[in-house]
C-alpha cells in the first residue's frame, strides 16, 4: 500500500472537486470490505477516506524478531458460518492440518507453588457453566434476579456457593484461580471488570462453532487479500474525516452553470471536510468509525446533529481497553513443554495503580518460540499505556522469575505494548454491552440515516464492529456490517416516491449471521 500513500502527495486539489456515489469513512475491515463487494460487483464510483497512513485499522501485524505479531486482531473467532475463516482457508493463510498447537499449562502463585493442574480443570470446568448461565438470560428471555444487573455480580453468586464446599488452602488456591479466569474474561469481553458487562444481554454475542485460529503470516494478510481487488486511486490516507454535512441543500441550476464540471452536484448533497482541507461530495457516505471515535466525536464530525436516538445508543454502548504486551527473547527459556504460564495472583487493598497494574495480568502465553505475550484489560491496560518498554520489560521478568521461582528467567531483549486506548482513531479497542446498555443499542447504533424520506437510499450508513448485534467486537462483525451496507448501495434505486420507514434496518439479511441466529433460536 506504500504506493497510496505515494499516490496522495501527487493528488492535486482537482480531486477535492471530485464526486463520488459513495465516500466510505475508514479503512479498517469494515471499510475495505464495504469497497471489496462494491468493485467485485462492477461499482468503482466511491473512495474511502482514512485517518491513519496505513490500512487495516485495529488490524495490524508488524514484525517482531524472525515472526509477525498481530497488535490488535490475531483469532479468527469460530469456523463454521465465519466468513474470514472461509477467506483464510481459500486463500491458504492457514494450515488446515497443523493450526491446534498443544497446550500445556503451569499454574503457580507468587510464592512460586504450583497450582495442581487437577484443580485448575476442575475450576475451569465449574467456571464454564457458571458463564453459560449468565448466557441463558438472553437466549431464553428469563428475567434476571433481583439486584443482579451484571455478569460479575452473577458469577460472583455462584462462586460463592461453589467454594462453599471447601476449606482453608483448598477455598483460597480455588479463588486464586476464578480470580484469573475473571480478569481473562474481562480481556475476552473489553470491559474493566464484570461487574461492568450486562447480564441480560450477555447471550447476545453468538459464538461460532470451532474454536479460534490464528494465522501465522499475521492477520494483515486478510486485509491484504480484500484490498487487493481495490483500484489502488480509491483509498486516500492520511485523511482525517473532520465534518460530514450530510443534509445539503440542493444546488441550483445557476450554481451549476457556473461550474460545469460539477454536473452531479446537484444529487450529491453530502459534504465531507477532511484536515488537509480537502472536501468530498458524495450521495451516500458508509461510516466505519469504531465506537470509541464515535463517542468522543459524534457531536462535532455530524452537520446536522445525529438523531437523539443514535446519541442515546452511543452513550448506551460501551468501548473497552484490551492492550497486548509481546516479550522476545534471544532465545527459549520456558520448558518446551509448556505453552502458558497461568499467573495466580493473591487479592490486595493496595489501590495505587504504579503498584498493582501487572496483577491484572493473568497469563504469559507462548506466541512462538521466542516471544511471549501477556493480554491486560481495564484501567490497568490504560496505565500500561504510559509505562516505557524498559519498565515493562523489568515488571514482567520480576512477575516470571517470582511465579517460576527461577532468578535466572532473563529479561526480554524487546518488548512491544499496545497502546490502543491512547490513539486518536481507535480510542479503545473494542465493544461490549455494559449495564446500561443492550443489543437494541447496537441496532440502532447500524440505523441508516435518510436525509429525506423520499430518497431510496440513506445518505448515512453505519458498519463497523460496533454495528453487529451479535458478532460485536469481532472482525467477521465488521466484515459482514462492510458488505451489509455495499449490498444496500448496489440494490437497483427504487421508485423515488418510494416512502421509507423510520429505523428501517441497513440490511437485506443475506448474510450468514441469520442463519447463524436462526440455528440459535431454533
Ligand atoms: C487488542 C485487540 C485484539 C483483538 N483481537 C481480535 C481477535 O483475535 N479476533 C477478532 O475477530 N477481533 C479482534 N479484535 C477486534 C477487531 O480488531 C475489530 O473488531 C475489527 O478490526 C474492527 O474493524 P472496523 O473496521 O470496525 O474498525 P477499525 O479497524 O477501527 O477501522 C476504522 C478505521 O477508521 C479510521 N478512522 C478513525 N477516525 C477517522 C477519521 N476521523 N477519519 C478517517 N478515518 C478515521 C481508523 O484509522 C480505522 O482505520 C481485537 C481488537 C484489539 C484492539
């Protein structure tokens, strides 16, 4: 893609006095999706606009030693009905006969004990249920009990009654445990902690068959694929999107006799600013912003105002801190057996972040044979984010070398953190359903805009993890959310008298998330 990037300094301001059908606004998987079925089905009449001077969003695989990390996505979560796991099998970016590496695990405390890996299964195994039963509220509609509003405080409830069962050593090693499993639940889900995440709406998030798989060349090369059919002229980076009038009036015929080469002008009533202060036209424009950016700036980017429901929604949502922190060695130091480090941390009353934010660290997993990465969710990842790489590295070889009780653990020759709360276009990293919020938030968070009843089509479309209402947080989500709104755009333009519902739906249910929620509900 460096010859985009090339391809915008040459870009003479004849192009801001350009007219597309479409602008889409980022170039995540969202976007380049949305783009990738409008070229595959002969639209080319659209450019996305994107912050940042490269593509993929909050995909993005950058070497580390001999190997490629993933900074943000690296799982294709479930196989069976994902259509990235379809893309990455067609196109041979995994291998199908060796993607299960063996897993082995070593459980150990502060003091250095090891957890017997009995017990761990055995607390796994309870854990498991006790999260399917926080799932039930949603898929059965049961009313969830009084005074229990989020998945923490219910997990909490069960636990309890579970370690009833146990005595002295037997309840705290059995705690040490849930505790880790709680803080890789609030990495798997985006939250602080779950007492943050809605209970009744927990069910929400479908979970596909198969198990995750992660791609060895780096999850860029998905992006790489779909981007590949794109004519290279269609994607301008380093275009931050500042407002988008969307509700233009009409040029006049005068207005465009004067100015011959805007002969669309007249039904490409969108305006988009952007900060190298060009200015786009477009009839509709696909908005892919993650929440986060959504969230801070909603108010100032939209001319009018969203519609009070769609603030409400974006208030409603929540967006978490997820940051990864990767560990490369100059060579193996770990057993070879062994493919995690389970961290079990003791419960502390200290309050000051400096000395407690590593505690939410709940494993050291082996990403290859020479890197380690550790997941960090909640305010401890955003405290991460203003530690320098040498301070990382000395907490996190002090936290190995106390667990593996092994002083001779060496400290890592790089370290690289996330930092994914910090940046200006992602502000966080991804959506979960908070106790204020609710499923409906996300489909009405995906609600198309009109910027006249009359029009066929909206003016305003919304993809983006944050607009599935039940791959949320996932790039299939915001694959399918991509295509959704390209399906919208290539339909033939119906009759233009052709009278719009309120809130109608940006889709046409092709996709295979119906099918998948259809099978759920069956
Ligand atoms: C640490 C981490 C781990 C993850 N792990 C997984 C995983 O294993 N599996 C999985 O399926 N998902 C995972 N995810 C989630 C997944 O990465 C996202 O759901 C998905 O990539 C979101 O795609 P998107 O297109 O909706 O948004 P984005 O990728 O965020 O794309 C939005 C684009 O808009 C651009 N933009 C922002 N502001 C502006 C502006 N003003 N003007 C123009 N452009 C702008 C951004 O630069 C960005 O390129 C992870 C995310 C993180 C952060």
């Amino acid at each position: 893609m460096a010859a985009v990037a090339e391809e915008n300094e040459t870009e003479t301001k004849i192009e801001s006095a350009c007219y597309y059908k479409a602008i889409i606004i980022g170039a995540g998987i969202a976007g380049i999706s949305a783009a990738h079925h409008l070229v595959k089905n002969g639209e080319t009449d659209f450019k996305i606009l994107e912050a940042r001077n490269r593509i993929g969003g909050r995909i993005v695989s950058i070497p580390l030693g001999e190997d490629q990390v993933d900074l943000g996505a690296s799982w294709i979560h479930g196989v069976l009905g994902n259509p990235i796991y379809e893309l990455a099998v067609s196109n041979r970016l995994i291998n199908l006969t060796n993607d299960q590496d063996p897993h082995a695990v070593v459980a150990t405390t502060e003091e250095g004990k090891r957890v017997p890996i009995s017990v761990v299964e055995e607390v796994y195994n309870a854990y498991f249920w006790f999260s399917k039963r926080c799932e039930e509220y949603f898929l059965l509609h049961l009313q969830t009990p009084p005074q229990i509003d989020s998945v923490g405080k219910h997990l909490e409830m069960d636990i309890a009654a579970y370690l009833q069962q146990y005595e002295g050593d037997d309840v705290v090693m059995r705690r040490k445990v849930f505790d880790h499993l709680l803080s890789r639940e609030t990495c798997i889900t985006g939250c602080h902690s779950m007492d943050e995440t809605s209970l009744s709406e927990f069910g929400s998030y479908t979970e596909l068959p198969g198990g995750n798989v992660r791609i060895p060349g780096g999850f860029s090369l998905v992006i790489d694929l779909l981007a590949d059919i794109l004519p290279k002229e269609c994607i301008r980076l380093q275009c931050e999107v500042k407002h988008i009038k969307w509700k233009m009036k009409k040029q006049n015929e005068s207005s465009k006799e004067s100015n011959p080469s805007c002969d669309g002008a007249a039904s490409n009533q969108i305006v988009i600013e952007c900060n190298d202060g060009t200015k786009w036209h477009a009839k509709h424009v696909i908005v892919t912003l993650p929440l986060g950016v959504l969230k801070a700036k909603a108010e100032e980017l939209f001319e009018p105002k969203l519609p009070e429901y769609k603030i409400e929604c974006l208030e409603n949502l929540s967006f978490g801190v997820v940051n990864k922190i990767y560990l490369e060695y100059d060579r193996p130091f770990l057993n070879a057996e062994i493919s995690e480090v389970i961290t079990l941390w003791a419960r502390t009353e200290e309050t000051d972040m400096s000395k407690i934010w590593f505690r939410k660290i709940y494993s050291f997993r082996r990403y290859t044979e020479n890197i380690l990465l550790a997941w960090i969710s909640g305010h401890e990842a955003e405290f991460l984010e203003t530690l320098s790489e040498e301070q990382v590295a000395t907490t996190c070889t002090d936290i190995l070398r106390k667990f593996l009780n092994d002083p001779y653990v060496p400290k890592p020759c790089k370290v690289v953190c996330t930092s994914w709360k910090s940046h200006p276009f992602s502000r966080g990293s991804y959506t979960y359903i908070g106790v204020k919020g609710s499923q409906r938030d996300i489909d009405l968070l995906a609600t198309p805009i009109y910027a006249d009843p009359y029009h066929s089509k909206p003016a305003l479309m919304f993809a983006g993890e944050a607009t599935h209402s039940s791959f949320y947080s996932t790039t299939h989500g915001a694959f399918l959310s991509g295509k959704k709104c390209a399906e919208l755009l290539l339909e033939p333009d119906s009759d233009s008298n052709h009278k719009h519902e309120k809130n109608q739906q940006c889709t046409t249910d092709k996709d295979m998330s119906s099918w998948i929620r259809g099978i759920d509900l069956s």
